[in-house]
C-alpha cells in the first residue's frame, strides 16, 4: 500500500512536471502565430472596463493624507524581509490606502492616445491590468472591518462583505495563524481574459509577472512604512476563488499578501 501510494505520488508530480513544460512552451512568442490587430486591441480596451465595478457596494474614498515614509528607496530594499511574527496591532487606513495607490492605483492619463486605460503604478503587458485586489480587512484603523475591493479608478475601496471575516477566511490558507494575526490581507486575482484575449497562453504570464511587480511595490512601501508583511503562495484557491466569487476558471487568486506591523 506505502508503495503504491509512493507510485502515485511520484507520477502525479511528473504529471505536474509535463503541464508547466507544456504551458512554457505553449506560451512561447512565435513568428508564425497571427497577431490580434492593434484595431481590435483599441475596441476591446474602449469597450471593456479594466477593473471590477462593484456599483451597488458602499464606497469608501481612500485618505487624501499620506502617512510619512521614513526610509529611502535603497533602505526599503536592503532592509525588506518576510515577516509574519506580528503583533495583532492595527495599521492605519492611511498606510493601507498609501499601499493600494503605490502598488497598484493610477498614477497618469492616457486619455491623448488610442489607447484609453490610465496608467497604474506597476507596468502592464500591454496596459491590460488584467489584476484586482481584494482585500480583508481586520484590523486597519479608520476602515471598519470586512471584505474590500480596491478600486483604482475610484480611487477607493468597495465594501463587498460588513464585518471581520477572517475567521471564514483562515482555513484558506495553509499558515492559518498568520492571517489571523495580520491587520489586513491581499488577495491578488487574475482576470485573465483581459490579457489572453490579446497575448494568448503568454497573457497568462503576463498576469503573473505583473503580480510579482504588483507586490513588489507593496513590499517596498510596507517596509518604508515600518509594517510587516509576508508574500503568500500557500492558500487553497478554490477556497479563496469561492470566497471572492470567482470562477476558477478565467478569473482566480495568484497571490495574496498579509500586513501588519511587526514585533
Ligand atoms: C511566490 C512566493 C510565495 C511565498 N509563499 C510563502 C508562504 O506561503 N508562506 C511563507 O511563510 N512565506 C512565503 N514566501 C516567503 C519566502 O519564504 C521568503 O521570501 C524567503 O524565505 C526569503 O526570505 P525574505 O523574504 O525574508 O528575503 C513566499 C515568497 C514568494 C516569493
């Protein structure tokens, strides 16, 4: 029986080998592959919103004021670290909102060109922004408790959920005491379709890459600001893409970030 299960294991994983191999290759530019016409391109992006609009959610702006940052760029960098051993202290709406517009809210027009979509913090294969966050709130003074969703065009956060959800939210993640203890907790999704429709099996990519920027940001701005924060690839999805509403399929979790200020 141990071997048997050894067997299955090991050949799982080989099959697990043999799809990203596919995927690499599948994604790969090739000269021969018919281009989406840059017509086409400027429809779909005209037609077509680059973020979730949760309308008939209560909206709540982001601060206008911006908390200080202590440190310079090459501090943030030399002194990032993963941290999860934090103190369930709150950080404050305005670190929280600092850290939505630094990472991934608007940042220039691009209203004077074909193509319409502004541009965000962290660069995009195309200016697609195929990525939205959502957010747990916990503990983040000045923000009720609940499920966020940023809005980047609003500049703001849509209360999709009233009231601490973490203890629905933890046993989505493997490390569930970490997501207990953080004030506030990212789930970055990929709505994939906003950048396959154009690049294909490489838009996927692109989703992924732009999350790695998306987070980056993120880590750098939290480390200026003195919080903590640990980048997560442990968590179930289909657990988190139910949660959020997401299909599982076109749109899913890639990535979540828990914040909070360290010991
Ligand atoms: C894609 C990715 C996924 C990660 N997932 C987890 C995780 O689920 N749990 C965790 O404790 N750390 C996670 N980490 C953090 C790494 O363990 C950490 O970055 C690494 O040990 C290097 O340490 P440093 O971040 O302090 O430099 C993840 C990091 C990355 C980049």
């Amino acid at each position: 029986m141990f071997d048997l299960l050894k067997k299955t294991q090991y050949e799982y994983s080989r099959n697990e080998a043999d799809v990203w191999e596919l995927f690499h290759e599948n994604s790969k530019v090739d000269k021969n592959k018919p281009i989406v016409p840059n017509d086409v391109v400027i429809q779909k992006m005209r037609n077509e919103l680059d973020t979730l609009d949760y309308r008939s959610f209560a909206t709540v702006a982001l601060p206008e004021t911006a908390p200080t940052v202590a440190l310079d760029l090459a501090s943030c960098i030399l002194n990032r670290k993963s941290s999860s051993e934090w103190a369930l202290t709150s950080m404050t709406f305005e670190e929280l909102g600092m850290l939505l517009q630094l990472s991934y809210g608007v940042t220039r027009s691009n209203k004077d060109t074909d193509y319409v979509r502004p541009f965000r913090a962290c660069p995009s294969g195309g200016g697609l922004y195929p990525l939205e966050i959502f957010l747990n709130v916990r503990n983040v003074e000045g923000l009720a408790p609940g499920l966020y969703h940023f809005n980047p065009h609003k500049n703001a956060v849509e209360c999709l959920r009233e009231g601490d959800q973490t203890f629905k939210l933890c046993s989505a993640f493997v490390q569930r005491q970490v997501i207990e203890g953080a004030a506030c907790v990212w789930m970055v999704s990929g709505m994939f379709r906003r950048s396959t429709f154009k690049y294909s099996n490489r838009g996927y990519r692109f989703a992924l890459l732009e999350a790695g920027h998306l987070a980056q940001n993120a880590n750098l701005v939290a480390t200026g600001l003195g919080l903590g924060v640990l980048n997560m690839g442990g968590y179930f999805d289909r657990e988190i893409d139910k949660y959020l509403d997401l299909n599982g399929v076109d749109q899913s979790v890639i990535y979540c970030l828990a914040f909070g200020r360290a010991h």
